[in-house]
C-alpha cells in the first residue's frame, strides 16, 4: 500500500517559514489518517477520502478557501479516476457546495460522468449535498484588492495503490485564481488526473499548460507502454520545457514506484509507504 498527496505550488510571495511549517503540518496528518483509512479502504475511497480532506483545510486552493473567479464568483472543479474499472467522473465550475470530490464520486456510477456549472450543482442537490459556501474572508479580501491574480495557493490531489494492487487519483481545485469566469481547469480533465492499472498521476500548476501537454494521460500511457513512472515523468517534463510549462505531479505505478517532480520549486506534497515523507 502506498499514498503521496499534494497541495499545488504554493506563491512565491507565501514562502515564508510559518506557512511553510502550517502546510508541512497539515500534509503529515492528512497523509497519515489517509494511510490508516487505506489499510481498510480501496484507493478509490482512500483518494476521495484524502481529497475531501485537502478541501476542508482553508490553507489549499481547493473545497473551502477556494480562490474566486474574476466575477466574484468562486467555482470549483474536481476529478477521480478509477484505475481498476478506468472509469473516470469530473465536474467543471460547480458552485455552493462543500466536497466537490464526494459528488465526483456520486457520478462514477452514471452514464453521463462529466458535468457542468448548473447541471453538476442539481446532480449535487439531487443525492443530498447541502449548500455550502466556500469562500473565506482571507480570499474576498485579496479578490476585493485584485491580488488573486498573483497568488498560488494550491490545488490538492492524491493518488494511492490499495492492497488488492488496485490504483486511483483525484484532483480537487478552485481554479487559477481572477480567471475568465467559467474558465475550466485542467483538474476536472484526463490531463489533470487519469489513473489506470498500470499508474496513477495528479497534477497542479498552469492548467492551460498541463491540458496542452496532456499531461497525466501521457504519463500514464507511458507507463503503460513500459517505461518507469520516474523516466515517464521525466521525459513528459522535457517536453514542457518546449513552451516552458508550468506543472507539478504526483504519481504511483503498480510496481509501487512513487515518484513527484516540478517544473517550478515550491510545490508541496507528502507521502507514505510505511515512512513518511514531506517536502521540505
Ligand atoms: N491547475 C489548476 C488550474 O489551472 C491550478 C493549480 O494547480 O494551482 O486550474
């Protein structure tokens, strides 16, 4: 069994010690309580559980805390993928709810998997989920003074393999932050998140460049195809570097090869597969 999560880039502005130390903390003890879940849990519901977990932590742009879009309007967006059955669910742009993952969940089990806006917040009504107001004051405030636009406060994902071997990631995000409304990030899209038996891949960082490198999709097929998850990261990175993409990933293979790599500093994640690691 093994996890690794993350929880984006975060600003370079932010990256004093206090943060750092909060979000070193805060990684730890969600790594922690999500290896213990997986002891008895698949990693289909050890990655909503560890995302859900991200999403109620205000320090990461995911869930509550979210950034707002440039409409004042905060929308957030959220991905999972099942890497035993490859079904993959997403919703884009859903408002006023709490755990956009938990509805990702509800709608692996239907035909029609990617939803929108309007239509993903009725689903969410429709099987139970309460409104819920992400936005915090920290973020009205820095939305109020336009400074949105140059923070990074951090997508969240996760990826784990259960002890059936089986694989599964998820992505959770409230966007880049100021951005067109209803602009759509790659979280809720197979560049942002995609897992098969053979990988499992996150990614955080410029959503527009991790669509245009197809990023968790080519990961993964490369894995698929043989290479290692390290030499497949690595190679996918190299290419980025074309139209100097920015992007972070964390992954794991059905070897149990656990590999994260960046192509900017200050991403942050934390793992554990029997030890804990933490960015540092
Ligand atoms: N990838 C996210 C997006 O572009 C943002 C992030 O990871 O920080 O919406």
């Amino acid at each position: 069994m093994k996890i690794i999560i993350h929880g984006g880039f975060f600003s370079e502005s932010e990256t004093n010690q206090e943060t750092k130390k909060a979000k070193q903390e805060a990684l730890s003890a969600i790594i922690g309580k999500s290896y213990t879940y997986l002891n008895t849990h698949t990693a289909l519901e050890t990655v909503v559980y560890a995302v859900s977990l991200l999403e109620d932590d205000p320090l990461f742009n995911a869930g509550l805390g979210s950034q707002i879009q440039s409409d004042g309007q905060l929308r957030l967006s959220a991905s999972l993928m099942d890497g035993k059955s490859q079904k993959f669910s997403g919703l884009i742009n859903i408002q006023n709810v709490r755990n956009p993952i938990q509805v990702s969940e509800k709608l692996l089990a239907y035909d029609d998997r990617v939803l929108s806006g309007e239509g993903a917040l009725n689903f969410a009504r429709q099987q139970g989920f309460d409104f819920f107001d992400p936005i915090i004051p920290q973020r009205q405030q820095e939305y109020e003074h336009k400074l949105a636009q140059s923070s990074r406060i951090g997508t969240v994902g996760c990826v784990a393999l259960d002890a059936n071997g089986d694989l599964a990631a998820a992505t959770s995000t409230g966007g880049k932050g100021f951005e067109i409304p209803c602009r759509v990030s790659d979280s809720a899209t197979v560049a942002g998140n995609f897992a098969n038996e053979f990988a499992g891949i996150s990614c955080t960082g410029v959503g527009e460049d991790i669509v245009s490198a197809a990023l968790a999709a080519k990961i993964v097929t490369r894995v698929t195809d043989g290479f290692s998850l390290k030499n497949a990261c690595d190679k996918s990175f190299e290419e980025l570097k074309v139209f100097d993409g920015f992007a972070g990933v964390i992954g794991i293979s059905a070897t149990g090869e656990i590999y994260h790599t960046d192509s900017h500093p200050y991403m942050v994640w934390a793992s554990f597969d029997g030890s804990l690691q933490v960015f540092n």
